[in-house]
C-alpha cells in the first residue's frame, strides 16, 4: 500500500511538472515575440522545446521527428499567429489559451478522432501561418512548405488506422496539395480578422481543410466497410463543396498581399 502511495504522489507531481513547464513555454514564447517583435527567438524556443526527438540514438532521430511534425507545426504556428497579431495583445493571450489547450488537452490524446482532430488542425493552421509571412516569398518554397505541412498531417491521420500504404497516400495527398498551393499562390485571398492586426484568415486554408474532411470520410467508410458507401460520404462531399463553391464565388475579393 504505501508502494501505491508513492506511485501516486510521483504521477501527480509528474503531471503538474508537466503542466507547469509546458505553461512555462507558452508564456515564454508569448513574452519573446512581444518584446522583441521577431519570429525567430519564438522559433528557436519551439526547436529548443523539442530537444527530447533527437535525445535517442542517431538512427531513430526520423522515426521521431515524422511522429512530431504535426505537433511541431502546430508550435510554429502558434509563434506566426503571436507575431502577426503584435501589438494586439487581446489577440495575442486568446492565441496563447489556444495553444495551452493543444498542448495540454489536445497533444496529449491518442484515440483516433483525436489524432484526426490533431491532424486537421495542423493542416489549417500550418497552411494559414505559411500563408500569413510568405505573400512575398519564392514560389517554390511555398510549394515545399505545404508539401511537407500536407504530408505529415495525412500521415499522422492515416497512422492511426493502421494503413499500412499510409506512406504512399501521404505522399500522393502532398502531391495534390502542393500543386493547389502553386496555383493559389498566384490568385491568394484572405479574409480579415477584426482586433487581430496583420492576421488573415486564407482562402486556401479552408478550401484545403474542406478536402481533407472529404478525404478522411471517404477513407473511414473504406475502413469501416471495404468498400466506399454512398451513405457516408454524401453529406460531407455537399457540405464541404458547398463551402468552397460559396467562397470562390462571393468571397473572393481580398488579397493578402495588403499585409
């Protein structure tokens, strides 16, 4: 019994261990970005923060980075969305909330609508942050950018069914996202946020989340039946369609080259 005790004190100490240094981490990448203005010093704390992927052997060093990759986006993001909305700071604590909740709440959960949700909203976010600080950039890094970013989220979603061809899906799936990229870097529109300065909401951000609820829907009735039913996948296809018929044609006006 007092073996159980002791067990018990060392879990709950562990847990608030966790929970104070990972608070620790989103006030110091808050406080960072505010004082000094700069993406990178937030970057570098993300990258520091991960010091435990590479603390193994060098030959599992990519077997852990592609397991973290969505949680790494997600960081990144988070430091994009922070420096963007400078000078904000209203915007700036509710992005820091949200980014607890993920660390937290959300990072942690292993079930697969979990790692679906995890895989959703790393795509959205990566996407948006990608397209917030590249109006300007090389075509082709964005091209890169959102293959990877496009990648590690299908793969991350694929994991958790077991796929075993979860590799080649992933990859065809990044192919088609990078090729939507290139097209909509020529044609980006972006929506305003009020109160959230040089944050914008993409185009291509929810016109690509709406593909990939389409995509997971299609392939969990693949799962669930062997075969894809009609059943399962027509309110999803209406839905997400829909949505993106009615941005293309009524809300395609702001640029996010305004930024």
């Amino acid at each position: 019994m007092d073996f159980l005790k002791v067990v018990k004190r060392r879990t709950v100490f562990s847990e608030l261990t966790y929970i104070v240094l990972n608070l620790g981490l989103v006030i110091a990448i808050l406080s960072v970005v505010i004082v000094t203005g700069s993406l990178i010093p937030g970057i570098l704390l993300v990258l520091m923060s991960k010091w435990r992927i590479l603390a193994v052997r060098p030959r599992y060093w990519i077997a852990n980075i592609t397991v973290n990759t969505v949680d790494i986006i997600v960081s990144i993001s988070y430091v994009v969305l922070l420096f963007a909305a400078n000078g904000y700071i209203l915007a700036q604590l509710f992005i820091a909330v949200l980014y607890t909740i993920w660390i937290l709440i959300l990072k942690p959960r292993s079930s697969r609508k979990y790692i679906i949700l995890q895989a959703l909203i790393a795509l959205f976010l990566g996407i948006t942050a990608l397209s917030i600080i590249s109006y300007n950039w090389p075509v082709f890094m964005v091209v890169i950018i959102t293959w990877i970013i496009a990648y590690s989220s299908m793969k991350h979603m694929l994991d958790s069914y077991d796929e075993t061809h979860a590799h080649f899906f992933s990859l065809l799936w990044a192919l088609i996202l990078a090729e939507l990229s290139w097209l909509i870097y020529h044609w980006m529109i972006a929506y305003s946020i009020p109160g959230a300065g040089d944050i914008k909401l993409p185009q291509v951000s929810i016109i690509m989340l709406a593909l990939f609820f389409v995509t997971e829907r299609i392939y969990n009735s693949y799962s669930r039946h062997g075969s894809i039913r009609l059943g399962d996948i027509v309110l999803p296809i209406i839905l997400s369609f829909s949505i993106i018929l009615v941005l293309l044609l009524f809300f395609s006006e702001i640029s996010i080259n305004t930024l």
